[in-house]
C-alpha cells in the first residue's frame, strides 16, 4: 500500500460498469482486494472484462443489503443517482464514500503525480507518456481513459513511484460535483487546450474556463504546467496562477512530410514518427515537456516516442491498400474535428479526402452550439455530417434539421444525413482509387462496425 494509515482491503462499487469504474475495480481485485460492485445494467466491454476477472455482479439492479459495516469503502460511480439505495444505506451508516478520482488521489499521495488535463488531446498525451516509459523503463503507475495497446487494464496502482494520470474534467460523483482532475494535485500538469466542453454541466465559458484555472491552483508547490502556448484560454489565467509554479509552453515543433512519413526536428537531428498531423505534433511536445520534468532528455524521448502508433480510436488506422487509407477518430468538439481532418489532409495532399463524422454528444447536439462548427471541415474534398433525431430526442434537446446543421458547417462540401445507411450505401458506390476515408465519431453512426465496413470499402 502506498498510504499505510489507509488499509482500505473490502471495497464495494456502486455503478461498477462504467468506464473508469470497472478498470479500477479490476485493478483493485488484482493488488488483492476484496471487491464487489452493483449496477443496473453493464454493457460491453465492460461486462466481459469484470467477468474474466471475477468481479461481474451475480444480479443487476441496486441491493441495499449489499451494504455492509465491514465494507472499509464505497467507491461512488457517475451513473448512480442521489437516490440510490446502497448509497443512502452506505450514508446511514457512516461508511467512507469515495469518488473514484477521490479514491486514486488518496492511493497515489506519496507519488510524483504527471496529470494530464485539456479539452481535447487527453488520451493521446496519456498514451505518449507511457509508451515512452515503458520503453525507457520508468516504472509508473497510471490512470487512462481509453484502452490502450498492450495494455489489458486502463489503471495500475502498485509501489512504483510515479503515477500518469488522464485528467478528465467532468464531474466526480452524484454526490461531489467538482471535475475529476480538481482532486489530482499534479507535481508536473498540462493543460493541452480548452475548448468549451460538457455544456451540460458547465453553462457558460467563463464557468468552463474557471475549472482550469482551479485546477492550477492544486498543483503542488514549485510544480509545473505544461501548456499550448497559442491557446487564447490558457493565456488568460497564466496572469493569475500562483507565482511559485514554473510554466513551461509548448508549440507545433519543426516537422516535414516526406512520402506519407512525418519527421520531427530537434537540436539537429530529424526523427521519423508513425504519427502525423500538427495537433499530435503539439500533444508530443506537451509529453516531452512532461517527461522532461523528471529528467528524460529529448534524445531518448524522440527515439522513443518513433514506434508510437497512436492511441485507439484517435486517428486510428483501420483498412489500407496501395492507394487508399481509412481512418477513425474519436473527434466530436469542432478544434479536434477541424485539426483531424487538416492532419489527413496535409500527410496526403495528393489524395482526395472524404470526412464522415457523427454529432452524438450533447454538446453537439444542441441547437446553440452547432455555430461553433463553422468551416470545421471545409479542408475535407467531400464532408458527410450525420445525426440521428432519436438521439437528440433521447438527450431531451430541442430537435435540430439537417438545415441548421448544413447552416452551421457553413461550406458547401458538406452534406447532412439523418439516416446512416444511406451514408453506408453513398460510400459503397464511390471509387477509392487515391481516396482516403476519415470516420469520426464518439458513437458508430447508428451501429456500424466501423472497422469491417472500412476495410469492405478500401480492401
């Protein structure tokens, strides 16, 4: 145990299924705790995943009685309400309730803590960060949002001495509404960019921008931030952070694309990546800063960071052939989305380039915020924007047209679709000689096995 006045060994999960949940819970069972969880309904992956490990509820739904006074924690889910009743039956007896950023922040107070925090670049930077330790040998702990390559569990918490952790901004629990990476602490943060994000919860910029700049204020003393000097945001609370933090600002490094291979500059040398595009060029510089800070040089970090392929879903390649390339990314927010398709665009100026992305969260689904997408995908040769009116509806937003949408988007290369298989049957018809494919999307466009339909397409 890293905290040895915290012998916390019977946890219960409420909400077990979610995201970050489950792989706690996993990685909890795994140092040997005794774990157990509820919730009402799990889906996959998580579902098989706790069920290989043992730990998948034997029955769905919520169970007071599962609440115990010999439970040393309740580690608290988003996806339960106020209401529930394991948690008012955990309040009833006193028993200690964690958040699950709460929990990992009282496991992780004698490690050097690498938070990652941004509105965008997240995952990416996170998996930069590992990739380069785990081939430079930095034995570190970490907390990752998305599944990563060659790793079967998105958290580690061991005796090693340093702990990456992703630094989501959204809110702890039901019953703590402050964001997750308020409870971090970084010795050494970043801040990637802010682009305004989960309208739900913050409804206003200012309300938005205020999150990271607390989140500043928690770094410890004669810490460091990382950050995207040409960000406007970032700029406007460096005025007000605390005098005794070393700010360290990063740009687009010096690169060049030579036949479908990008080449990073530094001090010299040129180093050949597997990724591509200025925004991860920008996410790379926030790892190198990062990774600098506890005392990797540049040159073993560029040598490293070579044989990094990208994180899953974040410009992912899915299907290929000697002329043609599909794609998919997870971008939804309108900078990701606008610098997802500049990246594909510039590593393949030669090609034709159709962008196909899904507005599916609720941010971009509502009526208000859809102007901020304008001119996102003017680089594509041929954009398709679909969103289903189920799911809005399903959100309780007020309904939207392809109209508005096309409004929006506001170039003429864009065209809007309200059901996915007309989408799928426009695609089957094109030629992909010198055509690249771009799919994004936090969703699948209404269930398509985005991989098998890519590679039907290009293969």
């Amino acid at each position: 145990m890293n905290n040895p006045e915290i012998q916390i060994m019977k946890v219960h999960f409420i909400a077990i299924g979610g995201s970050a949940m489950h792989n706690l819970a996993m990685a909890l069972n795994r140092k040997g705790y005794q774990v157990t969880g509820s919730d009402d309904e799990i889906f996959e992956p998580s579902r098989g995943r706790l069920e290989r490990e043992g730990i998948l509820p034997q029955k769905m739904g919520w169970d007071a009685n599962r609440i115990s006074e010999d439970l040393d924690a309740i580690i608290l889910g988003m996806h339960a309400r106020e209401d529930n009743p394991e948690l008012v039956r955990a309040q009833e007896m006193g028993l200690k309730i964690y958040s699950y950023p709460e929990f990992v922040y009282s496991q992780t107070k004698t490690k050097k803590r690498l938070v990652v925090g941004g509105s965008h670049g997240k995952t990416t930077i996170t998996s930069m960060l590992l990739h380069v330790m785990d081939k430079l040998g930095i034995e570190t702990d970490y907390l990752v949002g998305a599944l990563l390559e060659g790793f079967d569990c998105m958290v580690q918490l061991s005796d090693a001495p340093v702990i990456v952790i992703e630094g989501d901004e959204y809110l702890s629990s039901p019953i703590d509404r402050r964001p997750k990476f308020h409870w971090y602490a970084p010795h050494v943060g970043s801040i990637s960019g802010i682009a305004w994000d989960h309208i739900n919860v913050f409804p206003t910029w200012e309300n938005y921008v205020e999150q990271f700049k607390i989140y500043t204020d928690k770094i410890e003393e004669n810490g460091s931030l990382v950050y995207f000097e040409q960000d406007e945001a970032i700029q406007s609370i460096l005025p007000k952070m605390r005098g005794d933090i070393q700010l360290k600002p990063y740009d687009t490094p010096d690169y060049n694309v030579r036949n479908g291979v990008t080449f990073v500059q530094s001090q010299g040398k040129e180093y050949p990546l597997q990724i591509f595009g200025a925004h991860n060029l920008q996410n790379l510089m926030a790892a190198k800063l990062m990774l600098n800070e506890i005392g990797v040089p540049d040159d073993d970090f560029f040598n490293a960071i070579g044989s990094f392929s990208g994180a899953a879903k974040r410009l992912e390649r899915i299907a290929e052939n000697e002329s043609s390339v599909a794609y998919k990314d997870f971008a939804h927010s309108p900078s990701k989305l606008k610098a997802t398709v500049s990246a594909v665009k510039e590593q393949y100026p030669e090609r034709k380039l159709i962008a196909c992305m899904e507005l599916h969260t609720f941010s971009s689904l509502k009526k208000e915020f859809l102007p901020h997408y304008e001119n996102c995908m003017q680089e594509a040769d041929e954009a398709i924007v679909y969103f289903s009116p189920d799911v809005v509806a399903h959100k309780k937003l007020e309904p939207i047209t392809k109209e508005q949408v096309a409004a929006a988007f506001a170039t003429p290369n864009v065209s809007v679709y309200t059901d996915s298989n007309q989408i799928t049957d426009l695609l089957r018809r094109k030629s992909w000689e010198n055509t690249n494919l771009l799919l994004m999307s936090s969703g699948n466009f209404h269930g398509v096995d985005l991989d098998a339909f890519a590679k039907e397409l290009i293969n």
